[in-house]
C-alpha cells in the first residue's frame, strides 16, 4: 500500500508529504507573448494550431488524390467528435477541406 502511495505522488509530480514547504525563490513561468494577429480587412484572423485527429490519414489520402501534398498533413479544424472538419494546406497554396462523419469522410 506504501508504494502505491508513493507511486501515485510521483506520477502527480510530487507530494506535500515528502517535499515539506514549497520553495519561496522558485523561478515561475511566464506565459509567451502572443503572436502577432493578423488583420485582413479590418477583421482579426484566428490562427488555429495543428492537432491531428483521428480522420487525419485519411484526409490526407484523399488530398493526394487531388494532387494536394505537402505542409504538416490534415489537421483538425473543430473539436472532436462524431463530426468534425479537417483542413489541409497544399504545397500549390491551395487549400483542401473534409467534413467526417463517424469517421465517413467526403470532401468540402
């Protein structure tokens, strides 16, 4: 039961009762700046981050079968979910879009 015990703070990332006081002079982390918005016609543009899902091979197969290749592959555009839109950046500049339905997908 000990191990357990000790097991489980470890994988916590500590705890309380092995680590004592917390350290006063500990350097805390700051948040990154924000990356410069991008304006186009007056209308802030939301830049997305790249997540994969779980549709994302297979996206990507039907982008190459419209000569679409390149860039970080399809990535998620909405959360996931039993309907969800991959988006996919063409090395021509092109972009291609998918909608998946439980994992049906048919291009936008």
């Amino acid at each position: 039961m000990k191990r357990l015990l000790v097991l489980a703070c470890v994988v916590l990332g500590g705890c309380s009762a092995f680590h004592g006081k917390a350290d006063a002079d500990a350097p805390v982390a700051t948040a990154k700046p924000a990356a410069p918005q991008l304006v186009a016609e007056g209308v802030p543009i939301e830049r997305i981050p790249f997540r994969a899902g779980v549709s994302s091979v297979t996206v990507e197969k039907m982008a190459r079968h419209e000569q679409c290749t390149g860039g970080e592959g399809a990535g998620l555009v909405t959360e996931p979910g039993p309907v969800e839109v991959y988006r996919m950046q063409c090395e021509n500049g092109k972009v291609f879009m998918a909608r998946c339905e439980l994992r049906q997908c048919s291009r936008m």
